[in-house]
C-alpha cells in the first residue's frame, strides 16, 4: 500500500512539474509576442527606398575605419568589419526589417561581441531614416562635388587624383608620392 501512494505521489509530483514547465514555456511565448507586437507598432514611413538604403549604407560606412563593407537587403544591413590587428574578418547583422515595414526597431547579430562598431553603425544608420522619414534628405557630398566649377577644380589642380601622403592604417609617411602600398604595414594607400 506504501508503494502505491509513494509511487502516486511521484506521478502526481511529476505530473505537477510538466504542467509548470508548459506554464513557463507558455509565459515566454507570450512574452515574445508582446514584444513583436510592440515593434510592429513602431515603424517608419515606408516612403524609404532600396535606393535610399543603400545610399544610407554608402554614406554610413564612409568614416568608419575598420568597417570594410557595408550593404543592404530589404531592410537588412550587413556589414563586415576588420579586427584591430587588420588581419581578421568578422561579420555583422542589423535588421531593421518588421513584416516588410522599415522598423524603428533594429535586432542586431554579430560575431565580435566586444566591438562598438554595429552599435555606431546602427545609431548612423537610424539618424538617416529619421531625416528621410521626416520628409529631408540629407545632404550628398557627391552631389556638390560635380557641381563646382572648372576653374575651381583647376586650383587644385586640375581635380586628378594622387596617391595618399601618409597611410590612413598606421600614419607611416609615403616613401615616394607614387607608392601604391605602405611601405610598412603593406596596405594599399587610398586615392585623394
């Protein structure tokens, strides 16, 4: 008779367990879609397009020094982005993306846990929806460049480009303004 209640008293116990582990699995989905539910009800206007994501993307990835890519997929941005030491890649993901709609909202995935990189890159990225949402463009350099005068160009002169004087990747001095590569870390030195 003991092992009777004692083994009830298991499956009861049991019984008690699963129905608390349905209850917590349960509470996390709710969770979650409390939280989609929030997002969904903050999204932008949809009167970004792809053209203007990816003019965000060039404009956005443009000053970041170790960000060597930076591009854009129906609302997802997908960067790569060098270690310190230059000799490594590693990649990142920032979606923007809640049921076809432009989110104010960003999930970000990212293999180097300790660059501030995807975070800078978002807060860049979201300041320049918020200028498109708001009905401005922001300014493009490029646009202003074509726009200047030949004599302008001519005074400096004559708007052909050269080989940087010093490498934006070390600060080593060219050897000669011909030089192609640095001659200490062996990059390739950007056009000016």
């Amino acid at each position: 008779m003991r092992d009777y209640l004692l083994m009830g008293a298991t499956v009861v116990g049991l019984v008690l367990f699963l129905v608390g582990l349905v209850w917590i699995f349960g509470w996390l989905d709710a969770k979650e879609k409390a939280e989609e539910l929030a997002r969904d009800m903050k999204t932008f206007r949809d009167n970004v397009t792809d053209a203007d994501l990816e003019e965000i993307a060039r404009s956005v990835s443009k000053p970041i020094r170790n960000l060597r890519s930076l591009t854009v997929s129906q609302h997802v941005f997908y960067g790569t982005a060098t270690t310190q030491s230059g000799l490594n890649n590693w990649h990142f993901k920032l979606d923007f993306d809640c049921r076809g709609h432009l989110s104010t909202q960003c999930k970000v995935e990212r293999e180097n846990k300790d660059s501030k990189i995807p975070a800078v890159v978002e807060s860049r990225i979201r300041e320049q929806i918020e200028l498109y949402n708001a009905g401005r463009r922001p300014e493009r350099p490029k646009a202003q460049a074509k726009q200047a005068s030949p004599a302008g160009a001519a005074a400096f002169g004559g708007g052909a480009k050269s080989r940087a004087a010093f490498c934006p990747y070390c600060g080593q001095k060219a050897l000669d303004g011909g030089a192609v590569y640095c001659a200490a870390c062996g990059k390739k030195l950007p056009m000016v």
